[in-house]
C-alpha cells in the first residue's frame, strides 16, 4: 500500500515531492524518485507538491502507469539499504533497470 | 463535434478554510476548493505551520466521502425489521414529530430515564461534537451518558498527578534530548507529529518506542522494546526505581516541586528491574538503560498513546507515567515534560455546551460500554432504557459486547433514533433515521487535542440533500419538546461561536472570530514553543501546585471527568484509590487466571487503524482497499503451532464470543499477542461480527477507561474446526 512515483518524473526528478513527505520515504534514485512501498503512510502530500503530477496513490493510477508500482517494489527489493530516511541515505545512484533504459521522449 | 467555440460561462472558484472534524489529535487546517457550488479538492493548509500543508490517509480523499452515493440524505422511518436496513422517506416535520411524541410518551410512562443519548466523537468540533446533545438531555432528564472511550482513564491519572495541564507543546519536541513514545503508532494516529520527532532525531535525539508490535513508528525510531500487552505499568515503575536508587533524580526539582517523594521512594522499592523483567518480557539490561537513559538526557518527552490505559491497571500506568518527568527535573525546558491531552491549553467554555446545572439531581448514569447489557436487563437500572438516540457514533462496532448490543437493538420495545451521514451498522436498528451533515456543510470551532491552534470551520458548500447539523438537530428536536422557552435551545450557531471560549483569557489574546474566519486558524497567545515550559517553576494545576506523588485527589475515590459524563457528578465510579502509584497486573492473564489463560493463552489487542478512524471511513472503498480487510497479525511461532498460514481464514474465541478473521503471520507482533485493527463495518465482516465480540466490558482501575487489550483469546484455522 503506498503512493507511486510514475513515468513523468524520469529526467525531472526535482525532490520537490521529498521535501513534503512527512516520513521521508521517497528515496533518489538516478534518473527518478521512487516512494517506498512499506514506509509510505498513504497522506498524499506529495500529490500537491509535484509540479509534473507524477504521483498518484497506486489505487488511483492510470493503466499505463500501473507498471510503476511492480517498479517500485522491485527497486526497494533490488537496494535493500535503502530504508529507514531517504535524506540519510542520500542519492542510490542506480534505477531500476526499466527505468534505466527508458527511452525519453514521453509515454507512446 | 466539436465544443471548442462554445462560449463557456467561467467556473467560479473559491478556496475556504476548514478544519478535520476527525477524533484524532491532529486538528489538520484544511482548504477547500469549490467550483459552482460543488467541492472540488480538500487539501491541507499550507499556512498551518504543525499541521503544515497535509492531511493523512483517512481524509485526503474527503471527497469520497462527503459525495458517496451512500450518503442518507433525508429523514427515514423503519419499515423492515429492526436491523434489515429497510426504511421509507420521510419529512422532516414527520421525523421530528413522531421522535418528540416517542420521547414524550416514554418519558410518561416510565420517567424520563428510559431515554438515553449515546455518542461520542464522529465529528470533534465544540458546536458538532461531544456535548452537543448534552443540554438537551440534560433538560429532558434522561439517563447521562457515560462516554469513556478515549484517555477518561488516563485524564484521571493524570489529573491525579500533575493537574489538568497542557503539558508540553509539541512543536517544542525539537528540543528534546530523549523521546520515549509509548503505546502510540504516531505514524498512523498523529502524523503531523512525526516530522517534529525525526528532526529532534536528527539533532541527535534517542527516539524509543514502548510497543508490542513493531509498527511503523518503531521502525522508524532509535530503539524499539516490545512489551506484553498490560504489563506497562511495571516498566514506568521499574523506571522510577533505578531512578530513584541510582541517584539520576533531580534533587533540586524533586525539593521544590513535588509532594509525597519520602513514600514514593519507600514504595517503588518493591519494583525491581529484575522483577519488571520477568512481568513485561524485556530483559534487565534494557530496562536500566531506558531508565538511565531517560533520567539523564535532558530535556527528556513521554509522548504517551491512547492505548496505554487499556488494562485492568491503565490508570495506574499513567499516574507513574505522569510522575516521571519531576522526577528527572524533565519539566525544566521547553520540550521536556509529558504529552497526553494539550486539550487543557484551551479555554473553551465548557459549561455552555454541556448546561449541566438542567439536569434533575441524582439522574442515573450508564456507562455506554455497558450498553449491550443495559439493553437486555442485565445491569441493574432504577429505570430499564426504552429509547435511544445516537448521533456522532456507531456503538455497534466501537463499544465492547457486540452480541448483546445486537440484541439489545433489536427489542421491539425500545425505540431508536440514529442521526447518520451513512447506513452503519448501529443507523439499520433504528427506527428513525436522521441525515447528518458532513464538515464542508457545517460551520464549528475545534480545540485540538494534539497541539496549540484553534482552528476555524467555515461551511464549504450547501448540505447535501436534507442533511442537518447536529447543532440544528437539537435546535429542531428541542422546539418540538416545547424547550424553546429557554433561549440555551435557539442558539443560532453564530451565538454558540459566540460562547465557544473564554475569550477573555489570556490564551485567547489576540484571537477573534473574525480573525479565525479569516485565517482558519489561530496559535493560542503562548510562549513561543521554543520558551514554553510551562512547569520549569512548578505551577502544576494540582490543589498543591505541585507534582503530586502522593495524590491529594485520590481521597475523593475513583472518579471520571464530568466532560465526558454530560457535566454530571453523581454516581462517580468512588471506589478507593491509592494515593501513591502503583503496579496493578493485566486481569486477564497466567498469574491472575491460569485456568482462563489455558484456555485461551493469546493476547489480542485492537490497536486504531491506519486508514479509518474508529469506524469512520470503513465504508468508502479507497479506504478499505487500503485498510485491507479485517485482519489477525499473528506471530510465525504461534501460527505454527496452530497451522495457520497467511490469507487463510481462522476464528478468534473466547468465551465471550467469537470472529472470523484473515490470518496475516507477521514476526512484527510478539509471541503471544494477536493484533487485530479495530473499525471495520460488522456488515462487512466475515461472519458478521467484529473484534468488539471478544473484549471485555470490564472497566480498568481509574476513570472508567475500557480493557480492551486486556484480552485473551485463542485462534483456530476455520477448516479444520469444520472439517
Ligand atoms: S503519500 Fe505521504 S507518506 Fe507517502 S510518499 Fe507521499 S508524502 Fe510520503
Ligand atoms: S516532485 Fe514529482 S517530478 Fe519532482 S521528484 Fe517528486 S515525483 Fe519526481
Ligand atoms: S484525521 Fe487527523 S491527520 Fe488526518 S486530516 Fe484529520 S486531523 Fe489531520
């Protein structure tokens, strides 16, 4: 249960969404943010807060954004150092490999 | 075709302010955006510093809510039987009449007593919320009810100790050294505290966590120490002495400050880390480091939940708890202290919602927990109930002893009257069914009960449908009685505003009505929080001033804080208290019953849930999607043992009755304890039952509080038992 950070914040991933999170869980990653699935409390103040409304509460996503929430598992279970504060941790430096190779120029 | 060159008449827009009505300390300010009448977004308020722009789970979807297909929008009478949900539409005037005609009869026939109200606090606002049906009620006669849900026992506790004080301001938890969170998931229950705790930890403060279950909030903290539900109690006294043995007191504060500390110290003898170990399950080491840890990182906090005072001896935990911060000299800066209710920071103007001074002297009081027996004459009443009202709560799934209340409800003899938003499970009994207003179509003013703002309510849009406020409920049922004649019952809401506070006092300094429309909020005239410690010289609002570990209050017996008993002061519970604290083990378990913890050797404990309040928002889908549906944590070594495995269905019993609920092993519980989240809809439930079939009503030792994690059970795979 959790928020996901979906395809509009690939190359933008300004942190402005992870200034808001009341429990510091949207973690940096190299091209995007990612919301931790299990650290996420579902407030939905980081909706409001990004400019490009890439976030959305993953009972509310879109069909083609659907896939961000299996991502976004997949990247905590791929950094499991990844936990406990995102500003702590700093940037992971790494993407979940879907989002690596992601292709800019916009959803087809 | 194309729309494109269609004139279009501009939508007006307007943006209100607003307050969460929900019983949660957090009082979030709220803008509403409204587009041609019709509320489009409910958002948090950026200009609310504590609350700081966000909302939580349970209300960022308002919305849903507030326009849920489900909503009752008109006044209804039963025509199916009681509990078939089956009702036809009726006028106002009729509903009014007929429940005016009911009551007037009833209260011929059996005196006024037969009618009791029963609510608590679905909305919290000081017009809407907990007294708003008191005055009438209390003019009627009839029987007061007792609404001890939340922190009554601990409000005795605590008053006992140090008074009724705000304590400590919580926006001043940046400055403490030591946060010791104990029996609160503040993750899922007081959100907008959190980001105070993580930059206090962030400046190097120890956050710990006093919890059987490893919640969010534990994880995310310095150190979590699980504890067996109901021994709470034995871990503050243990504290207290290695404090007081080890010489981490302080002297001085201890001197000036405090009453009774001679006999404390005689009496925390008895409670030896070795001894606390053996009762609570945390071992030696852990427990002298707490307590020396505690005492000596200064400015040290005891954030305390809800939950603690939910045992045969919750009371008594929180007088030791309460006693803790004089005696490390806590209160000496700002952060430092204990917070449970800063509720006591604000003025409000009690007297003039609940009007106790109508009620006849010596009217009969019934405790809503006891309602299920109160129903099927099981407690023993000068006058038997014949008629209810409830509004603001949906007893059936929030008070214990679900069968008998079922039971109760359904007597064709009695009379109900439910004043709802939505068809829960409690409005399906009732013979009259009222339509309530949600927070956008109401105007109030809220204290909070988790920090220091007063916050304003202005209406966002229309009442849907025929819906009322609570306020213009009684205004409506208080004329068809004839009790217009005192103008306490044609109050406009405007003139309750009027008399919401003191605003003559010192706190209300600078606040208006105006100025609170305006800004929606407004901090009360405080020291800012970085000055405010309120007891750095004493000035506890105790008959001595004083901290008292020898309780002066205790003489006059057990007692419950007339605000949640109609402003009423008879028929106090009286039994003697100790007046030092004290260690009074859970009831329910091995050394107190061997035979009953043989039978069923698991604790269960019904903690809040994440995404409903109480039985709030267990409707709406988002929520329950969320929420998932009910569910048992059970650790992996007793699900083993019981062959029970995740997702499979298990029934939890006692002799009390018995739920069908989704198993979830999960090694965040202890071994032995069970956690079920309390809320879901008994219309919803498996066998339609809820965890309130399995708690007992049996009160804990101060202020009527309730015991429900004061309970045993045992679990069973649901196959195997019919297979
Ligand atoms: S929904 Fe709330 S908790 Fe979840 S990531 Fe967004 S801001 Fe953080
Ligand atoms: S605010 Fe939006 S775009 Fe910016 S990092 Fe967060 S999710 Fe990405
Ligand atoms: S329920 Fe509490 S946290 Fe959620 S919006 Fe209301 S006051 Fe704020």
């Amino acid at each position: 249960m959790a928020y996901v950070i979906t395809e509009a914040c690939i190359d933008a991933a300004d942190k402005a969404c992870r200034e808001e999170c009341p429990v510091d869980c949207i973690y940096e990653g190299d091209r995007m943010l990612y919301i931790h699935p299990d650290e996420c409390v579902d407030c939905g103040k980081c909706v409001t807060a990004c400019p490009n409304g890439a976030i959305s509460s993953e009972y509310k996503l879109a069909a083609e954004d659907e896939r961000f929430r299996d991502i976004a598992v997949e990247f905590f279970d791929a950094f499991p150092d990844a936990n406990g504060g995102a500003e702590d941790l700093g940037p992971v430096g790494a993407d979940h490999p879907t989002v690596a190779a992601w292709e800019t120029g916009g959803r087809t | 075709m194309t729309l494109i060159d269609e004139p279009v008449a501009p939508a007006r827009e307007l943006t209100v302010l607003g307050a969460c009505p929900q019983d949660c300390p957090d009082t979030c300010a709220m803008v509403v955006t409204v587009r041609d009448g019709v509320a489009v977004e409910v958002a948090g308020s950026k200009a609310q510093p504590y609350t700081n722009g966000g909302l939580c789970v349970k209300v960022d979807n308002y919305l849903d809510r507030v326009y849920h297909p489900d909503r009752i929008l008109h006044p209804m009478r039963r025509v199916g039987p009681k509990g078939s949900g089956e009702f036809e539409r009726i006028s106002w005037d009729e509903a009014v009449d007929e429940v005016a005609r009911r009551f007037t009869a009833i209260a011929a026939d059996h005196g006024a007593e037969a009618i009791m109200p029963v609510s608590y606090l679905g909305t919290q606002g000081i017009l809407n919320g907990l007294n708003v049906g008191d005055p009438f009620f209390n003019r009627l006669g009839a029987t007061v009810a007792e609404r001890t849900y939340c922190d009554a026992g601990s409000c005795t506790a605590y008053a006992m100790t140090i008074g009724d004080t705000a304590g400590v301001d919580p926006e001043a938890m940046v400055n403490s050294k030591f946060i010791l969170i104990w029996a609160a998931n503040i993750m899922s229950t007081n959100l907008h505290l959190w980001p105070y705790i993580a930059e206090a930890k962030k400046r190097g403060a120890k956050v710990v966590v006093v919890d059987p279950v490893r919640t969010k909030t534990a994880r995310a903290a310095s150190q979590h120490i699980p504890i067996r539900p109901g021994t709470d109690g034995a871990l503050a006294m243990a504290m207290m002495h290695v404090i007081i043995n080890e010489g981490l007191t302080d002297d001085d504060y201890v001197a000036a400050h405090t009453i009774g500390y001679d006999e404390l110290v005689e009496r925390v003898q008895q409670y030896t880390p070795e001894w606390a170990s053996q009762e609570t399950g945390i071992p030696v080491e852990t427990i002298l480091t707490l307590a020396r840890e505690y005492a000596t990182a200064q400015p040290s906090v005891i954030r305390i939940g809800v939950a603690v005072e939910r045992h045969a001896g919750g009371g008594q935990t929180v007088r030791a708890l309460s006693c803790l911060p004089a005696l490390v000299g806590a209160w000496r800066n700002p952060g430092g202290g204990i917070l449970q209710l800063p509720l006591w920071a604000f003025p409000v103007n009690w007297p003039a919602f609940m009007h106790p001074e109508l009620l006849p002297p010596g009217t009969q009081v019934v405790n809503q927990y006891l309602l299920g027996q109160a129903l099927t004459g099981q407690l023993d009443l000068r006058t038997p109930l014949k008629a209810l009202m409830v509004y603001n709560s949906n007893p059936l799934v929030v008070a214990p002893d679900q069968a008998r209340m079922v039971e109760g409800l359904s007597r064709d003899d009695l009379f109900t009257v439910v004043s709802e938003q939505f068809m829960t499970d409690t409005a399906r009994y009732a013979d009259i069914l009222l339509p309530a207003t949600t927070q956008l179509e109401q105007e109030d003013i809220m204290f909070s009960w988790g920090h220091l703002y007063v916050t304003y309510n202005n209406p966002s849009i229309a009442p849907l449908g025929e819906a009322v406020p609570n306020t213009e409920l009684f205004r409506r049922l208080a004329r068809a009685m004839g009790f217009d004649d005192d103008p306490i019952f044609t109050r406009t809401d405007e003139q309750m505003i009027a008399e919401a506070f003191d605003w003559s006092s010192p706190a209300m300094e600078g606040i208006t009505v105006d100025s609170l429309k305006e800004q929606g909020f407004s901090r009360l005239n405080l020291p800012p929080s970085d000055e405010y410690a309120p007891h750095r010289d004493g000035n506890f609002r105790t008959p001595s001033g004083k901290t008292e570990f020898v309780s002066s209050a205790a003489a006059g017996g057990n007692f419950v804080v007339p605000l949640f008993r109609q402003g009423s002061n008879d028929h106090q519970p009286g039994q003697p208290v100790d007046p030092l604290p004290h260690y009074i083990p859970p009831r329910d378990n091995a050394a107190a019953d061997p035979e009953l913890a043989a039978r069923y050797p698991l604790n269960l404990i019904s903690p809040k849930s994440h995404a409903f309040i109480n039985s709030s928002f267990a409707n709406i889908e988002i929520h329950q999607r969320v929420q998932k549906p009910a569910t048992l944590l059970i650790n992996p070594a007793d699900a083993e043992a019981r062959g029970i495995t995740t997702g499979s269905v298990v029934r939890a019993f006692n002799d009390r009755g018995s739920v069908e609920l989704l198993a979830k092993v999960d090694a965040s519980t202890m071994a032995g304890v069970t956690v079920c989240h309390v809320g879901h809809w008994r219309s919803d439930a498996l066998g339609l039952s809820t965890l309130s079939q399995l708690n007992p009503t049996t009160f804990a030792d101060l202020g009527n509080a309730p015991t429900f994690s004061d309970t045993l059970i045992d679990v069973e795979p649901v196959a195997a038992q019919e297979g």
